[in-house]
C-alpha cells in the first residue's frame, strides 16, 4: 500500500492543481504545505484493508497582488474536497490559508509556524518567498503560545466522543493522543527547548524532560510518545470517550501549572482565568465586541449594549478558555469561584444570537468557530 506521507502530497498536489486550475491567472504567487506535512509526518493507520489518515492538510495560498485575496479566499472556502483513492479515507479537511507576502510575515510564531522557511513543501510558485521565513526558531516560541496550544487542544475536545464504531471515533482517539502530546509541547515552550519536529520532540522528551513536568503527567506523555509507533493497536485498545476526558484533565493540569509561569501571577485558577481573559482591559475588550459585532453582522446598537455589558473580560479569551474552565471548577476541593466566567460566557453567547438549542457548551464552541 502507498505510503501515507505520499498519500497525503498527492493530495496537497492535487488541491494545488484545482487552486490553480480555478484561480484568474497571474494571481498566485505560490502555493506550499506547511503543518505536518510540511515537517514530512501524517498520523494515519490501516483497518480492515483501508489506509485512514487523521492529519489535515494546512495549505498556505500566497497572493500575487493584494486585490487578489478576497477572490481567492472565496475560491478557498468553495473548494470541493480531494476524492481520496482506493483503499484511502480522508477524515480531515484541508485548511487553507490566502496570504499577501506581508501577511504571511507576520504570521504569529506558534509550533505550527514555526521553522516553516525549513519544513514546508512547495507546490508551486516564488521558492524566494519561503526563503524569507528565516529566523522562527521552534526554541523561540513566546510562552503565551503554550497556553493558547492548551485552550485550543481543549476546545477540539470539548465535545463528547462519537459513540457508534468506525473512522470517527478513531479520529477522536487520534486526537486525544496528539492532545496528549502536546501538554509536552506546551512545557516545552515555556523552557524554550520546543523543537518542529515530532522525532526530535521525542529524543528532547527522553533525554531532558522540562522541570515543570513530572510525575503522572510526565508518565502519561511517555505513554503517548510510546503509543505513536503502535498507533493502531493503541486505539483497537482504548474507549473514545475515556481517552477525551483523561485528556482534557491533562490540559487542565498542564494549564494549572504553567498559567501562574506565563502570566507572571501565582493565584487560584479562577483568578488567573480572568487574568487569561485580559479582566479589567476595557477599551480593548470593547473594541473586541465592535469586531465580534461585524463578524456576526448583530445591529450596531446591540453592540453598543454589548459593551458595556461584556468589556470586563475578552470575550473570544473567555470563550476559548472555557473548556479548561470547566474541568478546573469541577476538580475535587474547587467552589464556584469560577461562576461569575460561565454567567458571563453564557449571556455572550446569547447576546450575539449563538441560541438555536443545546448547552452553553455548545453555544460556546459554535460561537468560538465562527470567530475564529
């Protein structure tokens, strides 16, 4: 069977032929993949005879010309899906990105950013224009990246496991692992000893794990670092929904000991989610609101009431944080120190009309994607 590191270029290839293929001429400068293909790594496994990969594709688009982008960003999101081939099933979407040349500059140096000048593979177009990504060092990280790593691994996971057997819930359980891995991630940013790719993760893990992880939490990441080469016995091994939950108390653990390291504040956790959440920062977190307000399209009078009953906290902050909030305040010996964050998340949600039925958890993520 094809391997699924060609799998997925084949893939990328072919997204960047249609791209191409559908674009005005002229209007792209060039096309490449970054993320985990980029770095030459796919998390995939093979049942019953079908190759199935849970690694997304993140596919940067680089414009030519500014007056370019919003024809290509449309061209992006009515993009059909790559039919996979024989014997393959995709389970994730590709994620693409439209980018001028200064946008793609000033892109934030996160773990999936980073070094992408090294670990990316070009598609097509201006090879000058990856060369100019030097100097994002993975080792250079800023630490605040470490916790937004955790809230955005915890949102992934904030919604229960799929029940029924098959693909899905073998996403989930990848998912969870990759979760898992990245609580190691998320130390290791913090000590300034991150590395891009996931071998030499695993080597610097070995050799020298950070001061700020040990005990069963550094077990656990040694765990999952074993599981990644027996990737299919592990999940024929393990329930879904365990695995979710196991994880996100993992995040909530890693966030719990690293928040009081970033923010630069040792306080209860309630205190250093409303530090997380820019508490007090009125004319900034307004300003939030007026940008939430055009991306939601609420009138400009309901915004103007969205202020001030919402500018005590930074309302996207609040609600990618939420999940982590919620497995803090359910953990043995906590109180309600954290009700005044829910009460808040929940009028938010219902203030820009993210209603329509189910849980404030719900609302919360449905509200957060759209934003983000």
């Amino acid at each position: 069977m094809t391997s699924a590191l060609d799998v997925q270029r084949e893939r990328a290839e072919s997204l960047a032929r249609e791209i191409l293929a559908r674009a005005a001429p002229g209007s792209i400068a060039c096309i490449f993949a970054g993320g985990s293909l980029g770095r030459g790594e796919v998390w995939a496994a093979e049942f019953d005879g079908v190759l199935e990969v849970y690694s997304d594709i993140d596919l940067y688009v680089v414009a030519a010309q500014e007056e370019a982008v919003g024809a290509l960003r449309r061209l992006a999101q009515s993009l059909p899906a790559v039919p996979a081939p024989a014997g393959v099933r995709f389970l994730r979407a590709a994620d693409i990105g439209v980018y001028t040349r200064d946008d793609l500059t000033a892109q934030p140096l996160r773990p999936g950013t980073a070094e992408l000048e090294t670990h990316h593979l070009m598609l097509h177009g201006n090879q000058a224009i990856t060369r100019a990504l030097r100097g994002r060092a993975a080792g250079k990280i800023p630490a605040q990246e470490a916790l937004y790593l955790l809230e955005n691994r915890a949102m992934e996971l904030s919604a229960p496991a799929p029940t029924e057997a098959g693909p899905q819930v073998r996403l989930s359980l990848a998912q969870s692992l990759k979760a898992r891995l990245d609580v190691y991630s998320a130390h290791a940013i913090v000590e300034h000893s991150f590395a891009a790719r996931m071998p030499d993760r695993a080597a610097h893990f070995a050799h020298k794990t950070p001061g700020t992880l040990s005990g069963a939490a550094r077990d656990d990441v040694a765990a999952a670092f074993a599981a990644l080469p027996v990737l299919e016995a592990w999940m024929r091994e393990h329930d879904a929904e365990e695995e979710r939950r196991r994880t996100l108390a993992a995040l909530a653990d890693a966030w719990r000991v690293l928040a009081p390291r970033v923010l630069d504040v040792d306080a209860p956790p309630a205190e250093l989610v409303a530090r997380r959440c820019h508490a007090g920062e009125f004319v900034t977190n307004a300003r939030e609101i007026f940008r939430i307000r055009r991306a939601t399209g609420v009138s400009p009078w309901r915004a103007v009431r969205g202020t001030m009953r919402f500018a005590r906290l930074a309302p996207i902050a609040a609600l990618r944080v939420d999940p982590l909030a919620r497995v803090l305040a359910g953990e043995p010996g906590s109180s309600h120190e954290m009700d005044a964050h829910f009460a808040y998340v929940d009028r938010l949600t219902q203030h820009f009309a993210f209603t329509g039925g189910g849980t404030r958890e719900e609302r919360v993520r449905r509200m957060y994607r759209a934003l983000s």
